[in-house]
C-alpha cells in the first residue's frame, strides 16, 4: 500500500478554510478552529481604471433586531477592526480612514450587517456537524469617490465548533465578527486584482 503525504491538522484547517468556504463538509473540520466563509457577488462590475489609494470606511450598521444599541456599535466597531487588520498587513492602499469627504483615487465601502447569531454553545460541543453554529453576515457595496456604485456582494462567517466531532468554545461573536471584517477586506482585495466570487 502507498505511504500517503502527511499534512498537519494546522495546515489543512487554513487550506480548507480559503479554498472551500462553507462547501466543505463540517466533519472534515473536526479538530480545526471551525470557520467558514461564504461570499457572493450580487452585482458585478468593474474595479476603477486607476488603483485607488485610499480605502473609505463609509456606514457599515448592524441591523438585527435581536441586539442592544451598545452590541450593535461593539459589533460596528469590532468588524472595522477585521478590516483595518487585514489592510495593515498588505499594501494595497496608501491609507484606510473614515471619513464624509472620500478624497480623489478613493473607494468607499459600506454596508449592513443582517445577522448576529450566537447559536449554542451546547450543541455544538455535543452535537457537532454544523449544529448550534454562530454566523454573522451581511451585504455591502463599493463606490468610488464620485458616490457611483462600483459592485456589491454578500459575506457571511460562520463558526462549528473546535476540538473533536463538536468542539469547545474556542471563538466569541467579537472574534468572529473581526474575522468577517477580514473576509470583506480580502474580497476587495480579490475583486481589485479581476477576482470573482460566484
């Protein structure tokens, strides 16, 4: 019988976390952190001709009813952060900032967050497969300077549970919100580069 390449738990999580999103199966996650991503395009189109400089963080609102006025703006705040994180590792704008007056060679993200869900702690400790899942998603858009939308897509984030078939509570709704942040960052990056998300 063939000897079979080993890869590490570590290495197959991040490989299964960005090349299959939500489609992978949740037992193949058993013993990974659990997230998974899933984004959309909902109206395609064309990056500027010219590479913006500066990213605007325009109104990003979170808009489940479920959550207190002091959540939403946690969570408001919490997936500026994912965002912020995820530019400052790379270089593709000069600067990422918020404000009312987007300046020349700027694009403007916005957007609402539709859902916070928590799901069960308990269910997914002992049930597992996708059970008691906490996800949080939402819709946003791309305009440029002049206030023209440029394309717009969902994202949603979604955690299953860590260690064994369920899995122990490794990853708070603030850290998975963080995380949606960087899901939204990376698919501007992508769409930037001609990338597209089905």
């Amino acid at each position: 019988m063939k000897n079979l390449p080993i890869i590490s738990l570590a290495s197959w999580c991040r490989f299964s976390s960005h090349k299959f999103g939500l489609a992978l199966l949740p037992i193949l996650a058993a013993g990974c952190a659990g997230t998974f991503y899933e984004v959309r395009t909902l109206s395609p189109g064309r990056p500027p001709t010219e590479q913006p400089t500066v990213l605007v963080l325009g109104e990003v609102r979170v808009t489940d009813a479920r959550l207190s006025s002091p959540e939403k703006e946690t969570y408001e705040f919490k997936f500026q952060q994912g965002i912020q994180a995820w530019f400052s590792k790379t270089n593709i704008f000069e600067s990422v900032i918020s404000s009312t007056n987007p300046p020349p060679h700027s694009i403007i993200l916005s957007g609402t967050i539709t859902e916070v869900e928590e799901g069960s702690a308990t269910e997914r400790f002992w049930v597992g497969m996708g059970a008691g899942q906490a996800r949080i998603q939402g819709q946003f858009e791309i305009k440029d300077a002049a206030g023209q939308r440029l394309t717009r897509f969902s994202a949603r984030r979604s955690y299953l549970g860590g260690v064994g078939i369920g899995g122990a509570g490794m990853l708070d709704m603030n850290e998975l919100t963080i995380r949606l942040g960087e899901t939204v960052a990376e698919t501007i990056s992508d769409w930037l580069q001609g990338q597209k998300h089905e």
